[in-house]
C-alpha cells in the first residue's frame, strides 16, 4: 500500500501534463525558455526585437495551420500574438540587462535564429495548433506573462542598485 499512493500521484500528475490544457501550458513554457536565446542572438547582431514584417508573415502562418485544423482564426491569432508578446518582453528584459551589465553576456556564441532557433519555435507552434485542435483552452497574455517571469533575467550581485528595467510597452499592433 506504501507504494500506490507515489504511483497515484505520478498518474494523476501525468494526466494533468497530458491533457490539452497542460500540453499547451507545457509548450509554451518551452517556447517561452527560447526568449533569451533569440535576445542574445538579436542583441549580438543590433537587430530589433520587434519586427512586424516578421510577426504579421508568422501569424498568417499559424492562422492557416489553425484553420486547416479547424480552429477559428481568431482563436488562435490571439494566443500567438500574446505568446510573441510574452517572448518580446523577455527579450527586452535580457538585452536590456545586458546593455546596462546589470548581468553578464552569455560567454558562447549565439545559437543561429534561422537554422536552430526559428525550427524549434516552428515545431512548438505545431505542437500548440495540434493542442488548441484538441480544445486546449488558449493562454491569455496575462498566464503568459505571468509564466515568462521565470525566464527573465536575475540581476547580477555584483551591479550596483539600478532601477527596473524600462522597456517598450507590451502591447499588440493588431
């Protein structure tokens, strides 16, 4: 008996992963940890992290795979343009940070954005059309939010006091 309720837990905790609601959450934690990769990658190359052209070309993207998966275009413009909302302000945070050496550059180079990084988040949205198609309830940006403070970067102990990072605001264009 001492061995069913550690089993039990595990089960029910697995259920939870596996269900739509927890797979999206899962997976957007997941493409939520790419932030700072592409923030260093942006940062490394004085590009901006807020590329409309860029953003408006993804979002036709993921709104077709949604619709060819019989998700409302709606539904899901709305969850990956707060998911891209959500990873911008991580990526402000970092480069921010590293401009004012609030925190250490990563000592390696940056991971390539087209070839390594833009694939993983490509795969991750296919993942999450798949999830939404299951009746995965749609994270707001609020959720993805609150989920991205994880991946935001700690102030280093050896910089002085400096005040909150201010960046542009989070806000959607469309």
């Amino acid at each position: 008996m001492k061995h069913r309720l550690p089993l039990l837990v595990l089960v029910l905790l697995a259920g939870g992963c596996a269900s739509p609601d927890g797979e999206l959450a899962a997976m957007a934690r997941e493409r939520l940890a790419l932030a700072p990769d592409v923030a260093w990658y942006k940062h490394s190359r004085d590009l901006p992290v807020y590329d409309p052209t860029r953003e408006t070309a993804l979002l036709a993207t993921v709104i077709s795979a949604g619709q060819t998966a019989g998700l409302p275009a709606e539904t899901t413009r709305r969850f990956f343009a707060a998911e891209m909302e959500a990873s911008r302000r991580i990526q402000w945070e970092w480069i921010h940070a590293w401009r004012k050496n609030l925190v250490p550059p990563p000592g390696n180079p940056p991971r390539d954005l087209a070839t390594d990084l833009r694939p993983q988040i490509d795969d991750i949205n296919r993942r999450q059309i798949e999830a939404l198609a299951r009746e995965a309830t749609p994270l707001s940006i609020a959720q993805l939010s609150a989920m991205g403070e994880r991946f935001l970067p700690k102030k280093s102990l050896s910089s002085p006091a400096q005040s909150p990072a201010s960046t542009p605001p989070v806000t959607s264009q469309r």
